[in-house]
C-alpha cells in the first residue's frame, strides 16, 4: 500500500505540492491524473525517495520514506516516464543490473531474468544493445528493470506513452495480472480511455493538491458526467472557481 | 524468487564498478582515451628526440659544412685552413641585401665576407653575417669563429717561430676545453619532458567516464531510474569513481610503457644518445602516480556533479589537465628540488619525485611518504565533498 500525506514540496519560486493526499490500496489500480504542472512527478519521487518533502509524508507498505529510504525502495518498482537506458547494455544486462543492486544474485536471478523476458515478449532482443531500441522495446525493458526484485508495490509515469496500439494493450494486460496478484498500483496517465480501462480508484490533482478522488463511477455521479475526459474538465473547472473564489 | 544475500555496501561498490567496466569498455571515446591518447605524446617526444639527436648531436668537426663566402679567394691561407677543417665553400648572393635576406629566412646558414682590402698578408677583418635566432645557424657561426680564432694562434704561431720566439708567444693565455657532460644531455632535456605529460595525461585518462557516469547519466535521463535502486549515493558514486580511476590507470599503463618503448627505440637511433630510464624506473612512476590518480579523479568527479550538462563539463574538465602540467613544464627548464614542504604540496609532490625518477636520482623515502599521504587525503576530502554535492536534489532531478 501506498499513502501520501498532505506533501507539500517548494522549488525556489515554484510550489510544486500543496498539501496532496491519497492511498493506493493493494490489488487496486489508482490513477493519479491532472494537467501538467500538477504535481504528479514531483509527488512520485517523492513516494521514490529522490526527493524529501517540505512538510508531511510518504510510506510504503507502512515504512515512512523519509526515514528509511532504501526499505521502501525494496518494496518498490518505478517506471519513470524518461526510461534511461544504458545504450551499451543488452535489455537483459540491464535487468541483471537492478536485480543484482537489489540483491538478487546466481541462479535464481537468471530463472527470473529468463521468466520476464518470456512474459514480456522481449526474446527476440534480449541479448541486443539497447541502442537502437524502439519505444516499445525500451518500456519493456524499463518494465523488466523495474519488476525484477518482484516489488509488492509499482509505480507506472505514463506507462503507455509512446507506444503502438499491440505494445499498449500488452501493457494494460500486465497491469490487469499483477492487480490480480495482489500488488498495489500508482499510475500516471494523460490518456482518459487507458485510465477508465485501468483504474479502480483515481485521484484528480491540481496545483499540487487533491481536488477529487473516488472510484471512476463516484465521480461520474458526482459530476453529472457520463465521459471521463468530462468529469475531469468538469472538476478542474470547479477547483479553479474555488481557488478563485478563496482569493 | 531470487536468492537475497546480505548484500554489503563493498558488494554494491563492485556491482556498480563491474558494469561502469563493461559499460564504458564497449564505448569508442572511452578506449580511445586509455589507449590511443596516451600514445600520441610518447611519440611526439621520441620523434623530436631523433630529430634533435640528428641535427644536434654527434661530433660536429667531423661533418663538412658549407659557407657561403664572399672574396675568400682574398685570403687564400684561411681559405685552405678553413678548407682544412672540413668548411666548404658555395657562391654568396650577388647583392648585401639579398645576402642577409637568404641568411635571415634561413636558406643559408651563414655569409663569410673578406673585405677588398684584404691582401692575404697582413691583418683584416672578416664580417659573418648569422642569425642568431635559428640554432643550426649558431652552430655553424660558432664553428666557423672557433676555426678562425684556431687561425690566428697557428699564424701567430708561425711568425713567432719565424721570429725566434717560441710557439704561443703571441697568445698568453690558451682555452682547450674538455666537454664532461655526456652526449646525451639533449636526450636528458627530453626525458625531462616526461612528468608534465605523464600529469596531463593522468588528468584525462579517466574524465570521459567519470563525465558520462554522472552528468551523463543525468542527460540520458539514466541516473533517475539507478537512484530508485536501494543504494547509499556515496556508494554510487564510489563505484563510478573507481571505474574512471581504472580507465586512469589503464591510460598512465600505456601512457608510461609507450614512453620507454618510443624513447628506447629514439635513443637506439644514434649512438651518442644515452638511453632512457629502465623499465624498473617507469614501474617505480607508475607506484609514485597513484595518489595523483586518486585526486585527479576525484576533482573530476567533484567538477561532473556540480555542471549541469555534459558540454559544461567538458569545457571545465578539457581544462582541468592543463593547470598541474603547466608547472611540470616550467619545470623543464627551471628544476625545483625537493623539500619536506615542497613534496608536501598535492601534485607538485609526484611531479618532484616523477623529476627525480626521471633523472635517475634515488628518492628520499621520507618524501614519497609525505607526497602520497598529502596527496591521497587531499583526494579523500575532495571526494567527499562531491559526494555530498551528488546527495542534492538538483544533481538527479532532470528539468
């Protein structure tokens, strides 16, 4: 499980968080949407550990990431939305990499290795310099990375982005089997469609808080929105007239 | 699931170290680096010194050289002696202009002019027209003076003789010199060249490394998703920097073992040229440059997470070589002994011994220790502060 407690996080000028909550539940997909600038990637890193917040909190599993970074990053796997591949490393040299730096060694890596490149589809390149690689190929081996350790809890920026119609439905079917094993999942997405199909719970954030959150038929009901996209413009629209009206 | 081990930060080091490794030794800029640069200026020296060895070693009175003369057929006695000692004649210019042009741009080595009023008998002066600014044509002036002045004692010689006087009458005081300094003294001027490029290229050995590792990564957007892994950054960026200090070694290895092998092959080309430090000494530089590699690496490491791209970097790490070198070059022609204060100082303490290793004095054991101490601990500090600097927010968040 994933809980964020009221973070709030500055940049010089900039008030990245305001105040952001929310709680990503086992065997649950939650989506975490809003316009850009919102605070999304800046709440990821900090649930990641890349970045402390001002004020307030994130735990994984319990473990508050302030306080033990390194424990909750055991519990966890990222897909970043720059993938940041070593152009020099095969696809399966980079899984071996992050297995290994999380402690995954010998045989029982190399079964685990071999078992993600199989369910991810990644046979035919697995052994290829990842220069070169397509979209496609570069999420996949992002994915392999971020799944080796067998994290309970992921956390997907934009997992689909970029990709063709085939690479993204087989993305939508991996996250429907790990919901399915129990794992808890935090995604990023711009893409309303992928999002309704994906997400049992979502968390609209604007100006670096939440402005709404429910199960996607609580907040179709709570707008008055049959559409997604709609019921998002809808409660983006309302939380600027209260901004507005507060000032 | 895989099998967990206790998995050590020393464990984590090498993970980290062993893929920088593999990584970098499938990149084209990085082996270039370790070993084709560090060719380029053995060769550079070993070339000038068979040049130098050719043009200015050997015994000179031995090889003919040739004067232009003007009127030398008014001074028949100088012109045989002269001829005598190996000086051959070629016709002059036809105009005093063009004379000191064909002199001044180097076509001629030097113009001999016997005035007119010469007659071969009695006293005259001859005009050497030289430029002093082209070492061949100073030796062919200072060689022609020497045969000129040797002249005027055999004459003055002879009309002492003739007189009833004895041999020397007429100079009181002779000058025959014995040259002790070996031939090889101009090979002596080149190995001193050796430290300050050995230096320089101790300070690029591993720079593109450790600019890719950090910087780099940031770039490529790489360095995110490794910070995710449950590492200690100092452990990171221990690993990175012991991989460009392997890349360092690797170069100052190739850097040092293609200096013996140019030079040796160089100095082999004449024989007048003594040959370089052996290879026991070049292992002994090699031990000596250790710390240098440690703090050049680290100032490298400390420059690359403070820049915000790659081509900031390299702009202040293109740099970085030249200021520990610079000294070693002034160096060459103005040697600084060693003191307990002097080898204290981080660099300037490997650069001394480097000097003396090269000159084949035997080092002070008590200044190899206090060079390596100082320079190692100044390493350590530096190194440390760049860890601190990478544990910043700003070094691996990407916009």
């Amino acid at each position: 499980m994933i809980e964020i407690e009221n973070l709030t996080k500055r940049f010089d000028q900039v008030q990245a968080l305001s105040g952001l909550s929310l709680t990503a539940q086992d065997g649950r997909v939650t989506g975490l949407i809003g316009p850009n600038g919102a605070g999304k990637t800046t709440a990821f890193r900090i649930v990641y550990g890349l970045l402390t917040p001002d004020m307030g909190c994130a735990r994984v599993d319990g473990v508050n990431v302030a306080q033990d970074r390194m424990q909750a990053q055991r519990q966890l796997g990222v897909l970043p939305d720059v993938r940041g591949l070593y152009p020099r490393l095969s696809a399966r040299e980079h899984i071996r990499y992050f297995g290994q730096l999380h402690g995954a060694h010998g045989a029982a890596l190399e079964a685990d290795i071999d078992e993600l490149v199989t369910r991810l589809g990644m046979s035919d390149f697995a052994d290829r310099l990842a220069k070169g690689f397509s979209r496609g190929q570069e999420l996949k081996v992002a994915l392999g990375r971020a799944l080796v350790h067998r994290p309970h809890n992921l956390i997907l920026d934009e997992p689909t982005n970029g990709l063709d119609v085939m690479s993204s439905r087989a993305v939508r079917e991996l996250i429907a089997e790990m919901k399915a094993e129990g794992h808890c999942i935090l995604i990023s997405s711009h893409i309303m469609s992928e999002v309704s199909l994906l997400c049992d719970d979502l968390v609209i954030v604007a100006e670096g808080r939440t402005v709404a959150s429910g199960t996607p038929d609580e907040l179709r009901a709570e707008t008055g929105a049959d559409d997604l996209e709609e019921v998002f413009v809808r409660i983006l629209a309302r939380a600027s007239s209260k901004a507005k009206a507060a000032q | 699931m895989s099998e967990k081990t206790s998995n050590g930060w020393l464990r984590r080091v090498w993970i980290v170290l062993k893929k920088e490794l593999r990584d970098h030794s499938r990149d084209r800029r990085s082996l270039m680096l370790a070993l084709i640069y560090p060719m380029l200026g053995p060769l550079l020296v070993a070339g000038g010194l068979v040049l130098a060895g050719k043009t200015l070693q050997g015994d000179f009175r031995e090889h003919a050289v040739t004067v232009s003369a003007v009127g030398i057929e008014r001074a028949p006695q100088l012109k045989t002696y002269l001829e005598n000692n190996n000086v051959r004649f070629s016709a002059a210019p036809p105009t005093r202009q063009a004379q000191e042009d064909a002199v001044r741009e180097g076509r001629l080595a030097v113009v001999l002019i016997v005035p007119q009023s010469a007659d071969g008998q009695g006293a005259f002066t001859i005009e050497l027209l030289t430029n002093t600014g082209r070492v061949d044509n100073l030796r062919v002036t200072a060689r022609l003076s020497a045969i000129v002045r040797s002249f005027n004692d055999h004459i003055a010689d002879q009309k002492a003789l003739a007189a009833g006087l004895p041999a020397g009458y007429a100079t009181t005081v002779k000058i025959e010199r014995t040259n002790v300094a070996r031939d090889a003294n101009i090979a002596v001027f080149f190995y001193n060249m050796v430290p300050p490029l050995v230096i320089f290229m101790i300070f690029l050995g591993g720079v593109h490394l450790a600019i890719d590792t950090t910087v780099g990564e940031r770039e490529r957007g790489s360095l995110e998703p490794l910070l995710l892994a449950p590492v200690e950054r100092w452990v990171l960026l221990l690993a990175k920097a012991l991989a460009a200090l392997a890349f360092t070694a690797v170069t100052t290895v190739v850097n040092l073992a293609a200096f013996r092998v140019f030079m040796g092959l160089a100095a082999s080309s004449s024989e007048r040229l003594v040959a370089p430090p052996g290879w026991d000494v070049f292992a002994v530089i090699f031990a000596v440059t250790v710390p240098l590699m440690a703090i050049a690496v680290a100032l490298q490491m400390s420059v690359a997470v403070i820049t915000r791209s790659m081509k900031e970097a390299q702009i202040y790490l293109g740099l970085l070589p030249l200021v520990p070198a610079l000294p070693g070059m002034v160096m060459v022609f103005s040697p600084m002994n060693p003191t307990d204060v002097t080898v204290a100082v981080p660099v300037l303490g490997q650069m001394l011994l480097i000097n003396q290793l090269v000159g084949e004095q035997s080092l002070d054991p008590q200044h190899v220790l206090i060079a390596a101490l100082t320079t190692t601990l100044s390493a350590a500090l530096i190194f440390l502060l760049a860890a601190k600097w990478f544990r910043r927010e700003k070094m691996f968040v990407l916009g």
